[in-house]
C-alpha cells in the first residue's frame, strides 16, 4: 500500500487525493483549488450544497456536473468528466 501511494503521488497528485476522499471534493481541492463558496459560486448552488456533496449526503445532478465541467474549461483547466465517477488512473 505505501508503495501504491507513493507511486501515485509522484504520477498524479489528483489519483492520490481522489483515492483518500470523495470525487467531488478531490475536485473542488485538488483541481479547481478553491474553497467550498468559490467553488459553490462557480457550480451555481450554495456552499450547503457543496458541503452536503462532500459529505455524502447528496449527489450532484446531470446540471451541476454539466456546469461544474463548464466553469472548468471557461477557468483553462483540462478537464476529464471520468473524475466525477472514478479514481484517475496512473
């Protein structure tokens, strides 16, 4: 195991970070690089929202990930939708 982590982090930090927590917050962490409000702001819901997603509780629809990757591109980020559904792989 702590080859594999330390084999992914040298790759692909996002693949490290994806595999310690939930997709949506490797996201909003380790690709966007911002806090919950910025990131709520450029998904078009409330902080609570992006809080209730990290957490669980409830998931992000077919819109909020259509904008989620849209602020992505308008922002110059190369983006993989496979990030919202599976750890990247190295």
């Amino acid at each position: 195991m702590r080859r594999r982590i330390r084999r992914l982090t040298q790759q692909n930090a996002y693949a490290y970070y994806a595999h310690q927590m939930r997709p949506i917050e490797a996201i909003r962490k380790h690709v966007f690089k911002l806090p919950q409000q910025a990131f709520a702001a450029a998904a078009g819901v409330s902080q609570a929202t992006v809080s209730r997603w990290e957490s669980g509780e409830f998931e992000p629809n077919r819109d909020d990930l259509a904008r989620i990757r849209d602020a992505a591109e308008a922002a110059g980020i190369a983006w993989d939708d496979r990030w919202f559904f599976e750890v990247a792989s190295t």
